[in-house]
C-alpha cells in the first residue's frame, strides 16, 4: 500500500470519526432517557417495606391490607394490580377500602394501607402484581413494584 493510499484511508477515517462522535452525544441521551426509569425505580424506590399484614381469598376477590414506608416525597398517580394469564398481561380491578382517597398524595413516612379488594379472576397458579406509580419529577414517572401476592 502506498503512501497516498494511507492517507487517503486515514482521511476517509477521520471522517467517520468525526460524523461518529457528532452522532454520539445524541446516542447516549437517548439511552440515558430510556434507562432512567428503571434504574431510578431499582435505586430510589418512592415506597418500601410494602408488608402484608392480612390477606384473604375471597370468591372471586382477594382482600389485603398492611404497612408500608414512603420514603419519598413524590405525587400518587395509582396502583395497578396485574397478573399474567396465558402469557399475556392482565389489569385487574381494584377498589381502595381504606380512609384515605384513592389519588391522594401519602406523606412520607410509616403507615398503615388497606384494606384493598383486587377483583381476580377464576385461574388457577396465578400471581398477583401490585405496583405504585408516582410523579417525582417531570420527565417521567416512577414505578416502584410492591408486593406479589398469590391467588390460590
């Protein structure tokens, strides 16, 4: 290989180098957004020490009630309640019992929630995710996975 094909080879790299690191900045933003949640929620749980205290399997309903410890001071949006049927994911109904009001923001601290009615359905082995999600800041919210319950 000659001389003048090194440097052309060279150049032509530098090239790519350059469009590269241009591209770069822009690559990693995007990975850090789409990697936030969940390291946030794996890192700085809004909620945790989710205890279940009472637990009871009812027709077609579980009941559950319990303590837990917030431990940030972020805006309630919900609790969902899921569980998988045939490989696919399956929101079930649930109705808050407790005192306090459903979308109310709970102060940071140890308290006592429940009871809650999850409405299930009637398969058997099926596992009960209950997950919070709250608004921490205003890029996007946190989940944070409290208990799975199972409803046999």
């Amino acid at each position: 290989m000659g001389l003048y094909s090194k440097i052309t080879s060279a150049l032509k790299m530098k090239g790519l180098v350059h469009k590269a690191l241009v591209v770069w900045p822009y690559v990693f933003a995007g990975m850090v957004y789409m990697l936030a949640p969940a390291v946030e929620s794996a890192l700085l749980p809004v909620v945790k020490d989710f205890v279940v205290t009472k637990y009871e399997r009812k027709d077609d309903h579980i009941v559950a009630s319990g303590y837990m410890r917030k431990i940030r001071s972020c805006q309630f949006i919900g609790v969902q309640a899921t569980t998988e049927i045939n490989g696919e994911t399956v929101d079930l109904p649930i109705n808050f019992q407790d005192n306090v009001i459903s979308n109310a923001t709970r102060p940071v601290g140890t308290q006592a929630w429940g009871p809650w009615k999850v409405y299930i359905p009637n398969v058997k082995g099926q596992v009960i995710k209950l997950t919070s999600t709250h608004r921490c800041h205003f890029l996007y919210s946190t989940d944070t996975v409290l208990t799975e319950l199972a409803a046999d």
